[in-house]
C-alpha cells in the first residue's frame, strides 16, 4: 500500500506498473478428489509435470491474451506480466519468414506488403545504446528491417504532426463551445488511458482528447491512405511499429482501432527499443554499424523531407502542451510566443505555464508524469479543484523518451542520467513543423476536407469504455 495523503490510497501501485492480484482469467480446471493432494515437479526444461496415477502429466501453461488483458479490469497497465501471443518478436519473425517463403515460391496471393513505422524515442534509444548519430541509427535500422524482408520503411512524423494540429482543433472547439469538457487531457498515452478506463471510467472519459495517438494515426494512414496508393487492400498489409513502450501493444489491439470494411486492424505487431535490441543481438549484430545503411521512406509527398528524426518541441512525449498553448495564445488572444517555459511544480514531472492579460490568467497549462502525479490530478478533479485547461499526461516519469520498453542504461549509468542524454539528445533534433504540404494533402485527397467532418472524426479521433470492475472476493476490503 502506497500513501500520498490521508485523501488516497492505492493499491499496487507504482510509477512502472505491474498486473495486481485480481488480473484473473476464468480457466476450467480437470480436478480428482485426493486426500493427499497433488504431487508436481519441475522438469530440466522449465516444465510442470504432476503425478497421477497412470503416470506423470504435462501441465498446460494458461496464456493471457491482448484481448483478456483489455476486458479484465484488474490490473491497471502492463505487458511484461502477461504472455502475449501477437505482440513479439518471434511472431515478428514467424511471419517475415512465412511471408519471405511465399515469396521465394511465387505463392502471390500470401505475400503481405510488409510496413514498418519507427518512433522517434526508440531511435534515440537504439543511438545512444550503440554510441551513433540519430539519423544514422535510423538508416541501419531501416537496413536490418529490408533484410528481414520488409517492403517499407517509415518514420512517424506525419502521424506526429497530424495527432497535434487535431489535438489543437480539438482543444479550440471545447475552450470556445464546452468549458465543461475542460481541462483536456491528453490521450497519447495508452497507459494513461487504459488506467482511467479501469480506475475512473465515466468521470474522467469525457475529459480525454478523443484524437488518435501516433501510432494508430500512423495505422489508419498505411492501411488506407497507403494501401490505397499502391492499389491493394488494408489486410494485405502487414504493419508494424516501433515503440517506446509496452502499453502500445495494448493500444494496438483495441478493437476500436480493427477496421470493419478492411477486415483488420490498422497495426498488427509493435516491438519496443528492447525487443529491437535483442533480436539485433540474435542475429549476430552486436555493432550496428555492420548493418549497411538504408534509406527512409516517404510517399506522402513528392519532395523528401530533409531527415528522418524530428523533435516535435521541447517534450519528449510529442510536444502536445507546448504547441497546443502556443497555438490557443496565437488562436484565442491573438498574441505570438515564440518560447513557452515551463515552470517546476513539486517535481520536475509536474510543470505548468499560464498566460495571463492585466493580472487575469486566460489559459494554464500543465505536463503531468508519472502516476503520482497523474493520481494528484485525479483527486483535484474529483474535488473541483483543478484549474487547469489542458494537461499534457504520461504515464511514465519523464515521459516517453523513458518509456518502460526503452533500452536499460549501461554499466555505472542510472536511469535518471540516461533519461537526460535522451532528452538532450531530442532536443538537439531539428525542430518539426506540423504545417507541411504532406499534411495539408493527406487532409485535402485523403479526408476529403469539404466541410464535412465525419469523415476526419472517424478516421483520426476514437472513442473510451468504461470497464465495469468485477466483483470478486480480492476486491473485499477485510
């Protein structure tokens, strides 16, 4: 039991979160009466096996899927706990050479068009790891994923500045027409969100920005604006991304991100800076440099960009609260800011910025990391007492640039001075500028922008469920 206050208590509950006692899966169990019991060993390979009276018999590992994970309303957020079947790297690899194979053989029909998408935060990640410039990372990186076999590779960038001039528009709307929705919260994060759904459903649901993260921004635009491009359909494209974290497994395998009309889901496999790293150890490259280079790609627009690792303003989670604030002060008020500095609250994972005319403070922002911070402003909520008008929130402290499925620091390194290298590192990135003629066409050919916004609100933004806590005897408070 953690203590903050005498107003909360949790439960389990830390800044890196694992499966609590009630993440349970029903499971029918073949029992025979005994009065001794069962007698079970353990096997040299890790096995279970229980002595009956015909013998030894193999016991069955109970497997937690994605889909389990999501409906039990148990644990808050975690992949490293549960065995998930579609999110590895060995089903990674299982379909490349399955899809290699069909290949080989002419079988047509059973290739896929094999898609990665890499995020900045596991570049930086795998750069600092192997002691490489960033753009130079990315490059090898892109070499080891064409000689697994896959077609294509790209960066996020697209996705990143889409996901913040929606989020913008969506915090214009509300601040103009819904005060009651305010403050906006980020929704970015899938370990934020899987965590309110659980923990405070319908409370703090209508709070959250209910545009798409990145990641399934970048799914929706290779399934359909790329598919379509290259003339074939959603599901014969196989996507995978590259993540900082393990909660976008669970992101991606919501099934609000599984497309009806193209009979799949917009991302079918994410692996994380970790899992890139040892899959890059198993195949003999423990120098990344002996990856031979490849280029990045970019069909979204005619003209490349310059380079394929951007900085998205100073935050390492995407910059949602530095540009939203800077758009609304330019937006509502008519004031250009240049700089935005944030000011340190009780630590340095919970900083605001207010604009003010005459002595009146006209907007307060805030970037809340970490569940201590996130269970702060919770609580404030709850009372009435939260001023805020958008909160940049993540789950992770530091955000993601510390994501719980980045690279582990080396010998002598905490994790604290790692984080910093990072964020330096981020920081020195060219500075990106969502206002690009590739965005402007994706809204123009792809969404149709004629007026209408159904078509935009249902591919780039989504929806929330609260999920109905069970009722079993763990939840009893003796």
């Amino acid at each position: 039991m953690s203590r903050f206050s005498g107003a909360l208590q949790l439960t389990d509950l830390d800044d890196f979160i694992t499966p609590s006692q009630e993440c349970i899966k029903p499971v029918k169990i073949e029992t025979t009466k005994s009065k001794t019991g069962s007698k079970i060993t353990i096997q040299d390979d890790g096995s279970y096996m229980q002595a009956t009276s015909s013998g030894l018999q193999k016991l069955e590992k109970v497997e937690i899927t994605l889909a389990d994970c999501l409906a039990c309303s148990g644990c808050i957020t975690s992949a490293e706990g549960v065995l998930i079947s579609q999110q590895s790297q060995e089903e990674l690899l299982k379909v490349m050479n399955a899809n290699n194979l069909a290949k080989l053989n002419h079988q047509l029909d059973e290739v896929r068009y094999v898609v990665f998408t890499v995020a900045q935060q596991p570049i930086l990640s795998l750069a600092k790891r192997y002691n490489l410039p960033p753009e130079e990372t990315f490059e090898r990186v892109a070499g080891y994923f064409k000689k697994l076999g896959g077609d294509l590779v790209l960066d996020t960038k697209i996705a990143d500045d889409l996901a913040l001039i929606e989020s913008r528009n969506e915090f214009i709307e509300r601040f103009r027409t819904n005060r009651q929705a305010l403050p906006m919260l980020a929704s970015s994060c899938p370990g934020w969100v899987c965590y309110a759904e659980k923990t405070h459903g319908n409370f703090i649901l209508p709070y959250i920005s209910t545009t798409r993260s990145p990641q399934q921004m970048m799914g929706m635009l290779v399934k359909r604006y790329l598919a379509k491009m290259q003339g074939i359909s959603g599901n014969q494209i196989y996507h995978v991304t590259v993540m900082p974290c393990y909660d976008k497994k669970l992101e991606a395998s919501r099934e609000d991100f599984f497309s009806e009309v193209e009979n799949c889901r917009d991302v079918d496999c994410v692996i994380t800076s970790i899992e890139i790293e040892q899959m890059l150890e198993a195949s003999g490259f423990s120098r990344l440099e002996a990856v031979e280079r490849c280029s990045i790609g970019w069909p979204w627009t005619a003209q490349r960009m310059p380079c394929s690792v951007w900085s998205h303003e100073t935050s390492g989670s995407g910059g949602y609260s530095e540009h939203i604030f800077k758009y609304a002060v330019r937006k509502l008020f008519n004031v250009e800011i240049d700089q935005v500095e944030f000011k340190n609250l009780r630590n340095n994972d919970l900083r605001e910025v207010i604009f003010e005319q005459n002595g009146e403070v006209l907007l307060r922002f805030a970037i809340a990391n970490g569940f201590r911070n996130i269970q702060n402003i919770v609580q404030k909520m709850k009372r009435g007492k939260c001023n805020y008008h958008y909160i940049e929130i993540m789950a992770c402290p530091s955000g993601c640039l510390n994501g719980g499925a980045q690279i582990r620091p080396g010998d002598g390194q905490t994790q604290r001075d790692l984080t910093a290298d990072l964020e330096l590192m981020y920081r020195s990135l060219p500075r990106s500028n969502p206002e690009n003629e590739a965005v402007e066409m994706v809204y123009t050919t792809f969404l149709d922008n004629s007026g209408d916004d159904n078509k935009r609100k249902e591919l780039l933004h989504t929806s929330y469920h609260q999920i109905e806590k069970m009722n079993t005897a763990l939840n009893i408070k003796w």
